[in-house]
C-alpha cells in the first residue's frame, strides 16, 4: 500500500488512505516517508468517536452486512483500540465524529 501511495503521489494525485491498521505510529511514519520521498505534501485526519459509539456502528454493520470488511466487527475494533498510539505527527487535525445512529 505504501508503494501505491508513492507512485499515485510521483504522478500528482492526491491520496487518502485509511484503516484500523494505522493505530501504530510506525504504520504512519511510511505513508510520511513516501509522501517526502515524493516531495508531496501529507496531513493526518484522526477521526474519533466514544468507543461505545464505534462498536454500536460496527455491530450495526454486521447485522446488516454493509461493510465490505468481513473480518470488522466489535473484537477487532477492541484489539485496535487497545494497541493505539499516540501519532505525535504534525499537521495532524482531529475530527469528532460522534454522531447518533437511526435504528
């Protein structure tokens, strides 16, 4: 995925990645690399929620089978949240994201 961010970025277009797999700041570190090797310029967007709102979401998509993800459900966001760093990368911009759900 690094190496697809790279090349996307050496022909000039903007790139967005996203994922449960960046709760380590070292995940993050070659996505920054990539982008300097480019000479692009990168931003990190952190979304977060109350984790009782991320697993009401989840366990949401599971019943009705609406994420494309099939191995996404209440365990894996546990493991994800529990194994968080702390990114202490700039610019980094939060976005709050928690927002209720139609039942």
């Amino acid at each position: 995925l690094v190496e697809i961010s790279k090349e996307l970025l050496l022909k000039h277009y903007i790139v967005f990645v996203d994922g449960c797999s960046f709760t380590k700041r070292d995940g993050l570190l070659d996505f920054v690399a990539g982008a300097h090797a480019s000479s692009s310029p990168w931003a990190l967007v952190e979304c977060s929620c109350r984790p009782e709102m991320a697993v009401k979401r989840i366990e949401k998509d599971v019943v009705n089978g609406s994420h494309p993800a099939k191995d996404r459900d209440s365990k894996l966001f546990w493991r994800c949240h529990s194994a968080w760093e702390a990114s202490k990368l700039d610019p980094k911009h939060t976005l709050k994201v928690d927002t209720t759900i139609d039942a």
